[in-house]
C-alpha cells in the first residue's frame, strides 16, 4: 500500500516537472513567454517577504494544484522589481497612484457601488474580454489599454519593451517612430485572449501566476470626457469602419436618414454625420448592446480591465499623463530603455464637457452618468454636478 501510494506521488510531481519543462523550453517564441523581471537597471535591495506555510489538508492534491506549487517554489515574491504585486511598497509615490489604488479596492469591496461582473471570480471571465491585457514577459508587465487614454503610445512603449519590433527584424527605440499600422496591429502583442492558442487548458493557471508576479497597470480619464474624444476621433472624421458600423445605424434611428449615404466621402462631402447627442442616444438604446457589446472606444473600463478581479501595481490618469508616466517607467526599471512620449496633439479637454453635453437633453445625462457611474467611482472622477442637476 505504501509501495502503491508513493509511486502515484512520484509520477504526479514527475508530469508536473515535465509539463512545467515544455512551458518554458518549447515555447515557440523561446523562454522569454514565462521570464519574470530581470531589473534593467541596478535598484536597492528589499527583505524578502517571509513565506507564509500553507496549511495541512486531508484533501488529495489536484494536479494543477500540484503545478501551482512546483511553480511557486521558483517565483516566491521578491523577484527583483521595485514595484510588484507580490508586496514590495514602491519609492514615495509623487502620483498619487497609491491612493488611486486605494480606492479602487474600497470601491471593489463597497455592496452600494454595483454593476455587471463585479462579483465575478476571475476563472469566470470570457476569454474575449481579457484580450486588452498585453503581457511583456522580458520586463515582468501587464498593460491594460484603455482605448483613448493614451493607449497608442502605451502600446508603443509595450512593442519597443517586448521587443517585438526586435523579432521582425526592425531595431526601434523611439516609439513616435513605430507606424500607426503596427502599434494596432494584434500581431504585435501578446495578450491574455492569445493564451489559449498556446498554452490551452493550462492557459488560465498561467493567467493566474503571471498576474501574482507581474506589475500591472493602466491608464484612465474622465468617463464623458472619454466619450467626447471618442465622438470627436470616430464621427467627426472620416473613417469608412466606423461610418458603416455606427454612423449609419444612429443617422438611421435618430437623424431622419432612413437610407443615408452609402459611403463616407459622400456623407462627409454632403455635411451629413452623426450629431454628439445621436451618438449619446445611441449609447442609451437599449437595442445598441442587444445588437452588440459596446465598441472598446466607448466601453466602460471596468469591462476592459476587470479591476475588481486584478490588483493593478499602477493606476495612472490621463489628466497627469507625463508625470505619471515617468514615475512608472522608473519604478518599471526601463527609464533608460524608453521615455514616455510628449504629445503634441490638441486633446479633448474637462473644460468642453459643458459646451459638448449643451445639446444633450439633461435626463440623457442623468442616464449617461448611470451607465458609467461605476468607472467614475472606481477611479476618482467627481460626479458631474453641473452637468447633471441642471
């Protein structure tokens, strides 16, 4: 009997080792798909956080349960980032992300803020809404784009930091220099969706520790404003997709154009697109999402980044996007490898939110504030009072 048990143990601990071997070394992009931190740039020294013992169960070990503990054996905290998710405090915090984190957490835990797939375990989310999270496996991070929030130059940096560029046989190291084509093509990033493809039914353990080990961050704005620069990006230029896609259904439904243009040069060249309040009607409908989900441009973040199942390192807000933007590069360790790129660019401002919502009737309003409450509460962002209360 003795005899019979041990050998069951040998060959469960013996396929967790060789499983485990295949990950790493058969990776068809190499090893560096389960690299952890390696800091690029010297850093001070911090304790080791003591391992807490895991308590003696009667219960007969699950073999993933018995991979999870092989694998934390190698990737207990304190891996050599300045800033992880397994305890390490950061340098004083100039950006306020600390509080911001903070808050997401009460938030998470407070029963009076509700909304869809709060309660939610993170085994429980769809696979196709975890593929706004980009993994860098060379550096230890996990990116959660948030589409109008800098996301472009975010995904710059991930390429430049993945070295995807590297792979294509392109050396780059300025991101203004990565063409548009390429920092929104999907090929060049790595996402949690793409697990499935190369890990299958171990993809969501893998998930899981790469969450624990990694720093993870995203960037986000005012909700309306948010909007505003969506409307402004989507509808007040032409842009065939979008016109097919959206413009049509509102010009449709409520601007009187029961067969608009069929193209978008000529709706354009005829001064014919969908007013801010068509497209605020439109998110209002509720046949827009029974047609389809939200489009990311104008999804609620809680829905893109999951917040409340990932205890994101790093909350930074568009508002202060340079200085946030160099606190977290130093506390990545890859201040020296890339610099957060200054825009230019005339971006949608708070101020606006008035004039913009002024043909917005002030229940729509109300209504709208109710669809995002939940992305303003969790991230800091006032009620907008004067928009609303009128």
């Amino acid at each position: 009997m003795g005899t019979s048990r041990m050998f069951r143990i040998f060959v469960v601990l013996g396929s967790a080792f060789m499983i485990l071997l295949i990950i790493i070394y058969w990776d068809d992009v190499g090893a560096s798909h389960f690299y952890l931190h390696t800091p690029v740039s010297p850093g001070p020294k911090v304790p080791h956080p003591v391992p807490q013992k895991r308590p003696q169960t009667s219960r007969a070990p699950s073999f993933l349960s018995d991979i999870d503990a092989f694998v934390n054996q190698f990737l207990e905290p304190g891996t050599g980032t300045i800033y992880t998710a397994a305890g390490v405090e950061d340098s004083p915090d100039s950006t306020g992300s600390r509080q911001r984190r903070r808050l997401l957490q009460e938030m998470c835990a407070n029963d009076s803020i509700l909304f869809h797939g709060k309660n939610r375990s993170f085994d429980d989310i769809p696979n196709k809404e975890l593929d706004h999270l980009i993994v860098d496996d060379r550096h230890g991070i996990i990116y959660c784009y948030v589409p109008k929030v800098a996301c472009s130059n975010w995904k710059r940096i991930m390429i430049i930091l993945s070295e995807s560029l590297l792979q294509e046989g392109v050396p780059q190291r300025d991101p203004l220099a990565i063409p548009r084509d390429l920092v929104h093509n999907s090929s060049m990033h790595f996402t949690f969706n793409k697990f499935w493809k190369r890990y299958g039914k171990f993809a969501r353990h893998l998930m899981k520790v790469k969450l624990k080990k990694y720093t993870k961050f995203l960037f986000v704005r005012d909700p309306f404003v948010r909007l505003i620069s969506a409307y402004r990006n989507k509808f007040e230029l032409p842009n065939e997709d979008f016109y097919r896609r959206f413009a049509q259904v509102m010009l449709r439904r409520y601007g009187n154009q029961p067969t608009p243009p069929a193209s978008v040069d000529e709706a354009f060249s005829l001064g014919i697109h969908p007013s801010f309040s068509h497209f605020i009607q439109y998110l209002l409908d509720p046949q827009t999402e029974k047609d389809m989900p939200f489009n990311e441009h104008w999804r609620q973040v809680y829905r893109l980044c999951h917040p409340c199942q990932i205890q994101y390192d790093f909350v930074g807000h568009l508002e202060t996007a340079e200085e946030d933007a160099e606190h977290l590069l130093r506390l990545l360790r890859v201040d020296n490898v890339v610099e957060f790129p200054t825009s230019s660019r005339n971006l949608t401002a708070s101020s606006w939110e008035s004039d913009w919502f002024s043909t917005v009737p002030v229940e729509a309003r109300r209504e709208l504030y109710k669809l995002y409450e939940p992305d303003f509460r969790l991230f800091g962002y006032e009620k907008p009072d004067s928009l609303i209360n009128e």
